[in-house]
C-alpha cells in the first residue's frame, strides 16, 4: 500500500494533484477544507473593470485570480496586451499564458510578494498605475510598497474563500486513526480550517504529528506557530513541486 495523503485543495482545483500521487502508487484523501466562490463586484471593483487596459501593471496574485478574471473578462483578455502582467508564481504564469498572455513578468525565485517586489523593473513607479486581482482579503504588503515606490495602486477582488463544513463523522474519517503519511497545504486559510475541524472532533494533537507539506514560508511559519512538528516546504506553489517535496522531504524547500 502506498503513502496516503490528504489532500486540501478545493475540488476544482485537485485532480491534477490527486493525479500525480496515484502516478507515483500514492493514495490521494480528497478532503478540500477551502471552497473558492466569485465575488460579487463593488462600484470600484467595477469602475476598475471598466478601464483595466489603461493600467501599466496588473498584478495576479494567484490562479483562481486569473480564472475568475478571465470569466469577468467574458474571456477577452485581449483588453490586456498592452498590459505589463505580473504573475505571483509559476502556476499562476503558466494559468496566464494558457489564455494567450505574453507580456507576463514573473520573480526570479520566491514566489509570493516580497519576490514581486524584487523584480527590478517594479523598483521606481512614479506616476504609474498598478491594479492588484486578487481575492478577498489578504496581505497589504504589495500595495503599500508600490505605494512608497510612487504608484497609484487599486484592487479588484474576484473571489472570496469559504471554509468547508463536515459531519464529525466525515472528519473523523478523512484524518483516520494516524494512518495518514502527509498532509497537503495550499493557504493559510486552509490550514486554519483544517486545524478546527481536527480541533471539533478531538483529533488536533494527532493532526500536529502528521507531516506536513507547504508551498511557501507563510504557511509554514503559521504551522511551526500552530505546533506541527514536521513541515516541509515545496519549493515553488505548484503540484509537481509538492510532489517532489513529498518524495524528498527536508532536501526540498525547508523544513523543521
């Protein structure tokens, strides 16, 4: 029998990765603890729309930013040619060129937003008008650095993440009695949710034992906080990097 991992990825987005492990003789748990939902669109949200090829920069800070922007878009991202994209990470960049962008910019080597803020043409951006797509919420880094650095900055929010509720007896099920090999972590908010529902059916301190496989430091410095005691992190935020980081463990990323 092959290792099982769970998997926390939303349903729309894990059958590539549930691919993957049954390829390499794995077990994949589908348990998605995130559901990713649009995002009624605000006046701004909508004014922002309405001018999107008039701004220089158009930052997506993940894939799902991408998809739902596109649907939004009624699938004409030819408003955004003459556009400098700039995608947060490689599946992001990949998810971008998939609908034919090919003026994409992308961080050299950390993939989150400080490694944005490092690409070298981001670095002096007076009177430059940047537009961040994104989800609901999230960190304030981006926008108040392209501040500082001279750029008028807007967001468009195109989708929000729900927690997924279970019965216990669905809960007590996926995380099994310590027969789990790993766990699959994807956001910060996944693994909140999945710590609670652990914490629901008694089942946290057995949870904390289960290795656990990240794609980025963010998520793994909140689980180190959490208390899990092994954490690898993936070297890049996509599914053949958190399969490589299942297979190599602390010769990946990092780890604890």
């Amino acid at each position: 029998m092959g290792k099982r991992i769970l998997v926390t990825r939303p349903y729309h987005q894990c059958a590539n990765l549930c691919g993957l492990l049954e390829q390499q003789g794995w077990q994949a748990i589908k348990f998605p603890v995130i559901e990713i939902r649009s995002k009624a669109l605000s006046e701004q949200d909508c004014l922002c729309l309405q001018h999107i090829e008039q701004y220089q920069y158009v930052f997506f800070i993940s894939v799902n930013a991408v998809d739902f922007a596109y649907e939004i878009l009624n699938h004409d991202f030819e408003r955004l040619k003459q556009v400098k994209c700039i995608a947060v990470g490689l599946a992001t960049y990949n998810q971008l060129s998939q609908y034919s962008m090919i003026n994409i910019l992308l961080p050299d080597a950390v993939f989150n937003s400080e490694g944005i803020l490092a690409i070298p043409e981001l670095q002096y951006l007076g009177a430059q008008s940047c537009l961040i797509i994104r989800g609901a919420g999230g960190r304030e880094l981006l926008a108040s650095t392209l501040h500082a650095r001279g750029a008028s900055v807007d967001y468009m929010e195109v989708y929000t993440r729900e927690p997924v509720s279970y019965t216990c007896e669905s809960v007590n099920l996926a995380l099994g009695d310590g027969n789990l090999d790993a766990v699959a972590i994807y956001s910060v908010e996944a693994l909140h949710n999945l710590v609670q529902l652990a914490a629901g059916v008694k089942k946290i301190n057995s949870l904390l034992l289960i290795p656990l496989v990240v794609i980025s430091q963010r998520v793994f410095a909140v689980a180190k906080d959490i208390g899990f005691t092994k954490i690898v992190i993936a070297n890049e935020a996509t599914d053949a990097a958190m399969i490589n980081a299942l297979n190599n463990g602390e010769n990946c990323g990092g780890s604890n």
